[in-house]
C-alpha cells in the first residue's frame, strides 16, 4: 500500500474489482516497532517517495466501501489489515457463483441453496 502514489484511488480500485465474498489482505511494516520505522526511514532516504499508513487509516479507508475490516498482527515487523465484501444481504438472492438460494449471512459464503 505505502507504494501507491494514490492510496485512496488504489483503494476504490481494489473494492471495484472485489468479488463478493472475496478478501483483501493489506500487508504493511508495523510503524509502531522500530523496524518499521527503520523500513520507512530507509525508503525515504532512497528517494522512494513512499507513504506508510497507521493500519488504523488503511482499515478506516475499507471500511468506507461497506467492507468487513480487521487488524492482525502487530507485534511483529509486519502489520495485516484484512477485508471481506459481503456475499448479499441476509435474504437476498446468493451471488455466490454455481449457487442457488437465498443468502442467510451478509458476509459469510453460506446459503440455503446449493
């Protein structure tokens, strides 16, 4: 993600093209730990231009395209902040290719249907 000119853009991106019930994973160096820092420091004194997010921001940009988001990790080098789109909505028809039925949970890959 720090690689993107435009996090915001590459973020729409990302949920455009987003199947239902598919997942992002956002694979970033935790700033909190000073290797991460180090990574950061090391990039901007390489001229690299890049921009690291707090996992915070980047889960807060995903959420605003009515993704389920969470943050793992942490206590290591590498922070992860992953995402789910919703199948459909609970009752609505299942999206979900080769299935019929009607969806019974927003987020998870479960219907009534085969």
């Amino acid at each position: 993600m720090h690689h993107f000119p435009d996090q915001a853009q590459a973020v729409a991106e990302l949920v455009r093209t987003l199947a239902p019930g598919g997942r992002i994973v956002v694979q970033e160096p935790n700033e909190n730990r000073w290797t991460g820092k180090a990574v950061a420091l090391g990039e901007k004194l390489l001229g690299m231009r890049s921009r690291f997010l707090p996992a915070e921001v980047i889960k807060a940009m995903l959420t605003t395209h009515g993704l389920r988001v969470s943050i793992e990790g942490g206590s290591g080098f590498n922070v992860w902040v992953t995402s789910e789109r919703a199948v459909g909505k609970a009752g609505a028809q299942c999206l979900l290719p080769g299935r019929t039925g009607t969806c019974v949970h927003s987020f998870w890959k479960e219907c009534d249907g085969q």
